[in-house]
C-alpha cells in the first residue's frame, strides 16, 4: 500500500463514532472538553493515511535501527551540536549511498573492516 491510499472495508458510522465518544468522555466536567475529545476521537478514526503514518513510523525506527546496527548512528559521544550534526550527516549519507547501491536489500551490508 503506498503512502496516500487507503484500504477501507466499510463506511464509519458517524452517529456511532458520535455514541462511542459520548461514552467515552462523558466524566469530563465541561462541554468544551467533551466536544473537543469528540473532535479528536472523529479525527482519528476518519482521517485518511493515519494507518500509512503507523507504517511510516515503523519504518523509521527500522531505518534508524539498521542505521545503529551498521553505520553507529547512536554513538556519538560528543558534546557539541556541531560534533553531533557533523556526525548525523555522514551517517545519514553513507546510510543514502548503501541504499542507492544496494536497493533490492532489505539492510544495509557490512561495511568491510580493516584489520
């Protein structure tokens, strides 16, 4: 599934997302709050791509993650924000150029060590 599409198996019933969010919030003591709690519960549930946004999510920490593992994207140590960005930025390049090179693998390959 690509980022902007969606798989939807059936229309959402607004009156029931409506009841749903009246049970819900009912114990909240003003009407703003019970209608502002009802407008983010319908935003969650009808927005369209918030599922893409999960998957998006998990990828990231997968790209990090692969990141850490093969490039020590975590191991600055450091204190300056120079340090750090001067870091982040060659990682993020050789994380780029492994992918380019290497586009049908799902992790980024070893990098060969020197003895």
């Amino acid at each position: 599934m690509s980022l902007g599409t969606t798989r939807r198996t059936a229309p959402i019933d607004l009156h029931a997302v409506d009841a749903l969010a009246n049970e819900l919030f009912s114990s909240l003591p003003r009407a703003d709050q019970r209608r502002w709690a009802q407008v983010y519960l319908r935003g969650l549930l009808l927005t369209q791509g918030l599922l893409e946004l999960v998957v998006m999510h998990a990828s990231s920490r997968a790209t990090v993650t692969c990141m850490n593992d093969r490039l020590q994207y975590l191991g600055f140590s450091g204190r300056s924000y120079p340090g750090w960005h001067h870091h982040t930025t060659l990682v993020s390049a050789a994380y780029a150029y492994s992918r380019l090179a290497y586009p049908s693998r799902s992790a980024v390959p070893p990098f060969p060590r020197s003895a």
